[in-house]
C-alpha cells in the first residue's frame, strides 16, 4: 500500500457522512431531509446541523492524518497545528466574508484580490498598514503607520518584543496594535492593510480557533466594535514598505515608540512613493 492512501480524501470522507446522515430516518418513516449539504458548492438544507457534522468529521480526518504523519512519517503534529487543519478546511466549506461587521467594503476587496499599489482612503477614512518581522535572537518587531484621504501621515509605531511569535501570529499582532492606537487617536472609519493574506483573509471569514494566533483574532474582533467601521486589506510587500521599515526600525530597543505627524528617516524616505 502506498503512503498516500493512508490519507483519506476530505471531499470524499465529507461524501460518505452526508449520505449516511440522508439516510437516517427521523422517526417518522421518512429520510431526515435537513440532514444533506452540498461541498464547496453551498450549504443547501440543514445549515447549523449539516456544518456541525461536517466540522466533527473534519476533525476526525485531521487528527487520524496527523497520527499517520506521526506513524509513518516521524512527524510530530501540534495540537494547534490539528486545530488550524480544521478551521482552514471548514473555512473552504462555509465560504468566506467581508468587513468586520459584514458591512461596507470600501477599498477592502474579496478574499483572494490584491491591491497592486497604494491608494489613499476616501474622504472620512484613514487606511492603516501593519507589518511584522521576526528578527533573529532579538525578538519580534512590529510596525505601523496611519495615513488620511490627502496619503498625510497621522501618526505610526514601532514595537520590539523580546518573545518570539511565529510569523502569522506576529502580523496579527501587529493588526491589533495599529487598532488600539486608532483608539487613542478617535478614528472611526479604518481600513488596515496588511501583506500577510493568512490574517487578512482569518478576519475575513471571521475563522476561530484556540491556538495562539486565533486569541489575537478574537482580540481584534473586540476592539472593532469601537469603530463605526473597519475593512480588511491585503497589499502587496512592496505596497507595505513604510511599515516594514517601521517594523525594523529600533532593533534591539524594547517597548514602543509612537511618532504623530512624521515618521523616523528611515521611513520616511519611503513615502514618496508609498
């Protein structure tokens, strides 16, 4: 037997349930009808039930996928890493959102779009970018910067961490730290851009977890109901340079640095053309 056939399919895993759950009858001599769904291509009958099925089932694959990687592989799989697994795949199943409250999406695109250039917000909006970077022996180093509809810069942050985040968990939160200085400057209507499509596209779809990453989500979800409203985009690196350079412009130096109206050379020198 081949190795890769130790690994089920989820499609097909996710086939054999549904028709099991179609065929049970429920009690009254008829098939529970509210019992089927449909993969990828929506949800038709049975919504809550048919998703909680679903979602126990993924979990079952994702953990006999990770004992084998364990068995016959030599892989160790993290429990956080089992837990991801099935958010992703049940993310694919239950579709995708906008917004942090579903709302407008003013410059905030689909999931899976990219922007190929810097734009300035509309009128009333600022527009936030977030960068992180993990720096070898000297921790995590995030960075931010607050930008009007005229592309004047309101104010930025860099902050040094001695922890270690992996790189996902870092841009997240480097997205909660540009939200809580929203806060203190009274913004209302905020679009944060962020290069990192895996947290772009968690606050889209609103995913959930219980891994590290998935806490500071639930963080940033928190914090957005003191906006009127947020949005939710992806940019490309090279879109993303002034707050990369924030990110990495105290090396070394512990604790934050907020600048109002002006950002250090280092970064400035880069808005000429972001």
């Amino acid at each position: 037997m081949r190795l890769q056939r130790r690994y089920p399919s989820i499609s097909r895993l996710l086939h054999c349930a549904r028709g099991v759950g179609g065929a049970t009858n429920d009690g009254e001599g008829r098939a529970g009808r509210d019992r089927g769904a449909g993969l990828g291509g929506g949800i038709v009958e049975g919504h809550a039930m048919s998703l909680e099925r679903e979602k126990m089932m993924v979990a079952c694959w994702a953990i006999w996928e990770a004992r084998n990687k364990t068995v016959f592989e030599g892989v160790r799989v993290r429990v956080e890493q089992i837990v991801r697994r099935v958010d992703d795949v049940m993310a694919e199943i239950a579709g995708n959102g906008e917004g942090c409250r579903g709302r407008k999406s003013v410059g905030g695109g689909r999931k899976g779009e990219i922007s190929t250039e810097w734009r300035a917000p509309e009128n009333g909006w600022v527009k936030i970018n977030v960068d992180a970077g993990v720096k070898e022996g000297l921790g995590v180093g995030v960075g931010v910067v607050c930008r009007n509809a005229q592309g004047k810069v309101l104010w930025g942050l860099s902050l040094n961490r001695k922890e270690i985040w992996e790189p996902h968990v870092a841009e997240a939160v480097a997205v909660l730290e540009g939200l809580v200085e929203a806060v203190r400057a009274g913004h209302e209507l905020i679009i944060v851009e962020s290069d990192c499509s895996r947290v772009v596209d968690a606050l889209k779809t609103r995913k959930t977890g219980r891994s590290s990453f998935f806490l500071v989500i639930d963080d940033i979800f928190r914090i957005c109901s003191s906006f009127v409203d947020v949005v939710w985009s992806h940019t490309s690196r090279i879109n993303n340079e002034v707050a990369h350079a924030l990110a990495h412009v105290s090396r070394g130096v512990v604790g934050k640095t907020v600048w109002i109206d002006q950002l250090p050379p280092v970064a400035e020198t880069l808005l000429v053309s972001k």
